[in-house]
C-alpha cells in the first residue's frame, strides 16, 4: 500500500486518476496545484525516497514528445514519457541522477501525447521512430498506467511511425490481448542472470524475460533484442556469448526486428549527482570507468572486449545495430 | 552506532508540552529566549502562538544544536470542521493563508494517522471554510527548518482540539490541554517512531568524516574533497568500514599525503 498519493487539482476526478486509484489503495491522498511542487523541490534524497515510495499523479503539458539525445543513441527519433521513474532498482540507472525525486510520476493526460505524436510524425515522410521506456520502463506498470493498451492501437493507425516499448518487465498479459501491431517493436533489455543479480534489484529474472520474449513472439510481435549497458569484466565476456545465443535462439529470426548493443555509459553530471545520492553503490565506483569527454565510460581493455562482443553479435544476428561509447 | 542528530520539537504552549511530555525528565535550558527543554538529543521548544514565532523558534534551536543533522517535529493542536476532537493527524501539505505558499513535509506515521492539508492562518479560524486542518503555527515553522533539511527531516502532528460543534472561541486553555492529554501516549509513540526513521536516515545520509590521523592535515577544500572521495571508494571497494592507518611523514606536504593516499587507496589495495 501507498502511504500517500498527491494528485493534482484539476484531474482529481478523472477517469484514469479513479483506475489508477482502484489499483494503489492510498493511505493517504493530498491535492496539489502541479506535480513539481513535489517532484522538483531541490533537497531531496533519490535514495531514501526510493525506499519509502509516494505517488504522484498529473497531466504534463510542455515537452510531450522530445528528440532523443545524440550523445546516448544512434537512432534518430523522439522520446515520450508517460511516468517518470521505475519500479525497479537498477544500479547503474541514470534516473537516480536525472531526477530530484524518486516518487512515480503517473501522467494521464494521453490525448495530448496523442497529438502531439501525431503532429510530429506529420511533419516528416521518412520512418520515426518514438521511444517510451526512457524515464520509466514501458510494460512494467501497465495495470495502473493501461499505457500500451492506449497506445499501441494509435501506431497502427500511424503508417511511418513506430513505437518501441523499452522493457524489462515480463509483464505481458495486457499485450497479449491486443492485435499485434506491425508499427510496435517490444524491446527487451537483457543482461546475463549474474549481472541481473548483482545490478537489476527488483527485474525478473533472464528466464522469465526469455519466456516473455517467446510468448510475444509466438503472437505475433515484433521483438527488439537490447543487450545494453553492457557490464564488462573480461570474466562476463563468455556469459554475454551464452546469452546472445539463448537469446537468438529462443525466437525465429523472423520475429526479431533489431538488436542493438551497447555500452555501460553516463553523463558527467548524472554519475556526480549519483555518485552523491549513493555512496555504497559499487558500480558508480568500478575504477574500471572514468570520465572522457563529459562521459562516464570504460576503460580501454573493457572497449575492447565490448568490440569484440559485437562483431560476434553481428555475425550471429547480421542486422544487428551495435552503439558503443567513443 | 548510528550517526548523531538532533531531534527538535516546536511547540506552541508550555501546557501543551505538559501535556504531551514529562517535562521533569527534561533539563530546563536558563536565560534562553524562548523557554526550552533538552533530553540528551531532544530539544523541546515552546515558541508561543503564531508563525512568526514558530520561525523564530526555529531559528534558535538551530544555534542550540550541536550535530549538523536535525530533525524537526511541529507538535500542536489544530481546529477542523468535522474531525473529531482527539483526532491526531499528520501534515501532507502545508498551505499558508497570507502568504499564499504551501510547502510538503514528509508523512512518516504509518499507526493509522491521516495525513492532511493544513492551512496556517494569522488569527484563529471560526467557521472552517474549507475541508482542512487549521492552526497558527506549521507554516512559520517549515518555512525556516526546510532550509538545509531534506522532506524526510520535516514532520507535523497535529491533535484536533476545535471543530464545527466545539469550536475554538468557546474552549479554555485547560480544555485544549486535556484534549492534547488524552493523546499523550499516541503522540509520545509516534516520537519514538520518528526517532528511530531519523536515525536510519541519518546512517544513510551521513557525511564522510577524515580519520583522526588526517584532521590536522591542512588540505585545500579541493584536495579535502578528493580524500573523501578516496575513502569512500575504499569502503565500497573493499567494502570495510575501518580505514587502514597510514603512516604519514610530519614533513610531508599535503600534494604528497594526497599522492600516498591515492596510490594505497584507490581500487581498495592496502
């Protein structure tokens, strides 16, 4: 149960505020006039927050859909966020450093995403590409949000649009019982069973995922393949050759729509932010990593490794598109 | 053993503090400009009605202190239109009615304590306009101790003392103290439970501190700041909470003891 859940003023009866409500039973409910009173207050600890979670639900209304950063990624497209913040708990996660607060952020107004989507797809005849799972993981909270559910039947009727949800979870009921899409690719970020243990706190395990994966696929989905970040020491390179081939060859090629690799990497500012809201997390302070160019990244025996990984992957999966820091 | 802090309690009247605590068991602090009790860590504050005096009162307590932690509790009674009178509840949302600001507290009782908008007004509120809690006090009071806290330092407790049916122009001091009294073990539990988060808080959230063999180095900010950096690294790498004891030559420059600390602390290697 929540202890508290804010809600702004002006969507206090709202359809989807009232759903969300009948799935996190509140101990407590407090109006407010907009979620940053809360959410960007500055003093507060992403950490203890973390550990003693509050709710927050509201309507975004600037920045719906934003052009995804050049420095983090090769795809051109845009990112939307539905919720900020994760259920899970991931170490090297860079909201711990992005954002003041570690409450969920639910926003519910959907029919301004919608617009704002359909307007940017307008503008362009080439493919875009919208990402969700940027500032939370796309699937994991689909009982409370309904957010696949809503959106996924908006990019079948968007002909040069594609949506891809970024996920961990294996959370697939909901998806189950929708038409598969052709415009939505389900990305599953995977990791070897040993590094999940020792950094994904709180994400099902490879074999639940794996099994999330096969059941999409069997259906009809269009599967991503993301094995990023990458958490190298030279003793996980034959785990991470383990896990591209279970992953490979858990599903015919023909469901699998990208693969993409890519390294463990952080913003100057995010790994400082983090490195202060947690000094017991032991990844923040791998000696193996160090700032280059405004980039928290490997050193260059763990580069190398990482190329290495991915020509493997290319050669298994040709189509394979690898992202490594530089 | 956890790291220290202070526990400061504001409270509007002396009898209300009767009320709650055994102020016998309390050292009274002398010649101090607002009457104030202290337990060990536990300062307990009487400022007098009103926001300005809560601020005030807060500030003071700041100079009594002598951890740099605090954690700060606003114990009083409040008026509500329907809530019954003994009703303790907790501060989710602070609103000032002068001022026009709100600010939000931590809710850190879990006992089934209802955590509620409370509006601070200049005089006492007869008719409650609105579906909130009323008093005189939180606003002045989380205005000055939110500078340098974290939400998770603030709380406010509340016991409804007035409302529609018994409201605040007919009640005596006295009356007000017995409805407060009748809470007392209520309230005194939630301390100790507001207590005992604080001091897991304060264990999560300590500041590094230089071992004694480095306190007489005079180091930069700079080069300070880098040494705690060293240290905390060793801790997460060799995960050992005990620093080693390096031997360090008296006439050794600071660059050079950074040097050897690098060099012995980096990556854990001893």
């Amino acid at each position: 149960m929540a202890k508290t859940i804010f809600i702004e003023k002006k969507i206090f009866e709202h359809p989807r505020t009232t759903k969300i409500l009948n799935v996190i039973k509140a101990r407590n409910i407090i109006k407010i006039d907009h979620y940053g009173e809360i959410f960007n207050r500055n003093r507060q600890n992403f950490r203890i927050q973390k550990d003693n979670l509050n709710y927050i639900i509201a309507t975004k209304k600037n920045n719906l859909v934003i052009p995804t950063p050049t420095s983090t990624t090769l795809v051109k497209g845009y990112y939307f966020s539905h919720m900020y913040n994760c259920i899970y708990d991931c170490d090297y996660c860079f909201l711990q450093g992005h954002f003041n607060s570690a409450y969920h952020v639910y926003f519910i107004n959907y029919e301004d995403f919608e617009k704002a989507i359909v307007n940017e797809s307008r503008k362009t005849k080439t493919k875009t590409w919208f990402f969700s799972g940027y500032d939370c993981d796309s699937l994991a909270s689909e009982k409370i949000t309904g957010f696949a559910e809503h959106f996924v039947p908006l990019f079948s009727r968007l002909e040069n649009s594609i949506l891809e949800l970024r996920t961990k979870s294996s959370r697939t009921a909901e998806l189950l019982k929708i038409k598969p899409n052709p415009n939505v690719v389900c990305a599953f970020s995977l990791n070897p069973q040993n590094i999940i243990d020792l950094f994904e706190k709180g994400t099902p395990s490879l074999s639940s995922r794996m099994r999330a994966v096969k059941s999409l696929s069997e259906k009809g989905w269009k599967i991503g393949l993301r094995f990023d970040p990458l958490i190298l020491a030279a003793r996980h390179k034959d785990d991470y050759l383990e896990l591209f081939e279970l992953a490979v060859n858990c599903i015919p090629k023909d469901s699998i729509h990208s693969v993409s690799i890519g390294s463990l990497r952080l913003s100057e500012s995010h790994h400082k932010k983090m490195v202060k809201n947690d000094m017991r997390n032991q990844l923040l302070f791998d000696n193996q990593y160090s700032y280059k160019e405004k980039l928290w990244q490997g050193d260059s025996e763990i580069r190398d490794v990482e190329i290495w990984l991915s020509k493997r992957l290319k050669k298994l999966i040709p189509q394979s598109s690898i992202f490594l820091s530089e | 053993m956890c790291y220290e802090f202070n526990l400061v309690i504001i409270i509007a009247y002396i009898r209300e503090a009767r009320a709650i605590f055994d102020l016998n068991r309390f050292e009274e602090i002398k010649d101090a400009p607002f009457i104030t009790f202290r337990e060990h860590k536990i300062l307990v504050i009487i400022c007098g009605q009103g926001r300005l005096r809560a601020a005030a009162a807060v500030s003071f307590a700041k100079t009594l202190c002598e951890y740099k932690l605090i954690f700060w509790l606003n114990i009083g009674a409040a008026g509500h239109r329907n809530l019954s009178i003994g009703t303790v509840v907790q501060a989710g949302k602070i609103y000032d009615l002068e001022t026009d600001r709100s600010w939000f507290p931590s809710t850190p009782f879990k006992k089934n304590i209802a955590a509620v908008e409370i509006n601070t007004c200049d005089i006492p509120i007869e008719n409650y306009p609105k579906d909130v809690c009323y008093d005189m006090e939180a606003s002045g009071f989380i205005e000055l101790a939110q500078i340098d806290s974290i939400p998770e330092q603030l709380a406010v407790v509340k016991v409804i003392t007035d409302n529609h049916s018994n409201p605040f122009r007919h009640q005596s001091i006295n009356e007000l103290e017995m409805s407060m009294r009748k809470k007392k073990n209520t309230v005194t539990t939630l301390v100790a439970d507001y207590m005992a988060q604080a001091a897991v808080i304060a264990d999560s959230i300590k500041p590094i501190i230089l071992p004694w063999w480095l306190r007489t180095i005079k180091f930069t900010a700079t080069q300070r700041n880098e040494v705690k950096h060293l240290i905390n690294n060793y801790r997460v790498q060799s995960k050992e909470q005990r620093l080693p004891f390096l031997k360090i030559s008296k006439t050794a420059s600071t660059r050079d003891v950074l040097n050897q600390l690098r060099q012995v602390w980096s990556g854990g290697n001893t």
